[in-house]
C-alpha cells in the first residue's frame, strides 16, 4: 500500500495510521533518549519522577504507552535530564531519501513474483520494490545540556 | 529447507503476508508476516468511522515492530505457559483494545497467527485466552509442520533493540 498521496480527501484511516505513527515514533524517541541518558547519567525512576513532580508510579504509566504522553509530559521529561526537544523536521513524501534499512528476509520476498492469482493478493507486497526513491527523513532531535 | 524459505513458500501460496510500511521510506528493520485473516482486516474495503480509525491505528501499532529502532517492554508480551512461545503484540490507543498473537520464526521474524478483541478475552485464566493461545499453536502447526518456532523467555533472544531496562537500577 502506498503513501497517501495526490489531491484526494485523505482517508480516515490513512488520517487514523499517520496519527498513530506520529505517536508511536515519538515516544520510540523518547523512550530511547530516556533509557540511554539514565544509564549514562546513572538517574531511577524515583529521582526522573520527584523532579517532574510526580510518583514513580505515574512515571511509569507515562512511559507505557504512546496514548499517555502529552506535550506536557514530553518537555517535562526532557528537562529532567536537563534536554529539550529541537523543532523537528518536517519532509515531504517525495523528498525522503530510501531507507537503508531492509531486512534480508524482506529484500527476498519482495522480490519474488507476484502469488499466483488464487483470489489472494497481496497489495503493497510480493512483486514490488516498496523502497521507492523517497526519502526517509532525520527524526526528532533531543538535545541534553545545561538549562 | 530454512524456515525462511518456508516463510517465502507461504507468502507465495498467499498464506502469510509482508507487513511493509505504509509510510514511503520507512525502513524495514524487522519482518512481521501476517496471516490471512489479519490481513483481509489490514486491506479490509472501506467501512464506518470507528472501524477505519481502529485499522488505521492497529497498522501503525504493528509496524512498530518493523520500523523502529528500539521496543518498548510493554509493546510485546510472552504468554503463559512460555514454553508454548506464543507472545502478544497490543494495539491499545482506542476501544476496543486488540491483542495480535504470534510466534517467532527466527530473531525479529514475527509470525502473527491471529488477534483477538481484549475485552472478548476475560482475565488471563479463562478459556477464552486458552483458546487463542491454542489457536496461535494450531495455525502455527498449520503453516509450518515440523519447525519450531523460538522458545525463550528472554525478548532480546526474539527481538532486536528491546528496551528491558528504562532506569538506572541502584545496586547494593
């Protein structure tokens, strides 16, 4: 299945799957930044949660799920580790660069032929190259220094 | 025969299906393959407003695995009893909370058998949760006689960039 793209209304789902996308890459960031910079500033989860006054328990849903963050919350975490958001990037479809991340077992089935026609197809799949020459642009920076 | 060439046999007999990003460019780090029911859903004809919000979020909830670089603890779960190997991916942003259950092939090689409304499911004893679990073993059987899938307790065996620790653990 492609990208959304064209004049055409967007579809609710494609509007649905961008949001969530949306989400779940950002608390991926984050999650990431948290995990990497805790260790490395040697930080619990009681200390990150008395700094953004809250308890370890609601830090801890926080970081459960993508649903549970708010903008709020995603500054507050950063500045618990003295960091900040940058104003991410923004990237139009047809300017990201391909991805140069393909899993080999991937590589391999989109390369075979399309599944004889057996009333199964399969869209957005076997027979396709889906790495298209578009790009795959920089994610949200996060920042970590002095306040 | 490996059981990647079996995967590649399934997906040419149209009995499993490549999760490939929706969004161009996206990298594919980790393969899901889906099975036929999933996917009639995944690549079901337009319908109300709730059902397109729902598939539009279990899409870009299951790509998670694909895409990103590190996975949470709480986005994949091992069921009991662990030597069965079935583990549940959630997709939980809206109502009604979906479970997608799968095996794993090989390390970052998802085989997702079926899913399951949460709510249909009861708590984690009931016969409901039993019988998907048996079913995910049942389809597993089906689509690949005679290979195991990975059994392990430990999800960095099965998956790559699992986040296990968030916090510094202060040790006495």
């Amino acid at each position: 299945m492609n990208s959304s793209t064209g004049n055409a209304p967007k579809s609710r789902r494609d509007l649905a799957y961008y949001r969530q996308r949306f989400r779940n890459r950002v608390f991926s960031r984050l999650v990431s930044f948290v995990a990497e910079q805790a260790q490395e500033q040697k930080v619990t989860k009681k200390e990150v949660a008395e700094k953004i006054r809250k308890d370890p328990a609601q830090l801890s849903r926080l970081l459960g799920s993508p649903s549970n963050l708010t903008l709020d919350t995603i500054s507050d975490l950063l500045l618990a580790f003295d960091a900040e958001a940058e104003p991410f990037a923004i990237v139009l479809f047809k300017d990201r660069r391909p991805s140069n991340q393909l899993h080999p077992l991937a590589a391999s089935v989109l390369d075979m032929a399309p599944p004889s026609a057996e009333g199964k197809t399969q869209s957005a799949g076997a027979g396709e190259k889906i790495i298209k020459p578009i790009g795959h642009g920089p994610e949200i920076s996060f920042v970590a220094g002095p306040v | 025969m490996s059981i990647e060439s079996e995967i590649r046999d399934r997906v040419r007999r149209g009995m499993l299906f490549l999760l490939v990003p929706k969004a161009a460019g996206a990298p594919i780090r980790r393969v899901m393959l889906v099975g036929e029911d999933l996917w009639s859903d995944l690549e079901s004809p337009e319908g109300d407003a709730e059902w397109e919000e729902r598939i539009g979020k279990l899409r870009a909830d299951l790509e998670v695995f694909v895409t990103e670089e590190k996975i949470v603890p709480r986005y994949l779960f091992l069921l009991y009893p662990a030597g069965d190997a079935v583990w549940e991916i959630r997709s939980v942003r809206d109502r009604p909370s979906l479970r997608v259950l799968g095996l794993f092939a090989a390390k970052d090689i998802f085989v997702s058998t079926n899913h399951a409304r949460r709510e249909d499911l009861g708590n984690w004893q009931s016969r409901e949760w039993k019988a998907v679990k048996r079913l995910a073993r049942a389809v597993w059987r089906k689509l690949f006689q005679g290979y195991e899938p990975i059994v392990t307790t430990n999800a960095n065996e099965v998956c790559s960039g699992v986040a296990d620790e968030l916090f510094y653990r202060e040790r006495s």
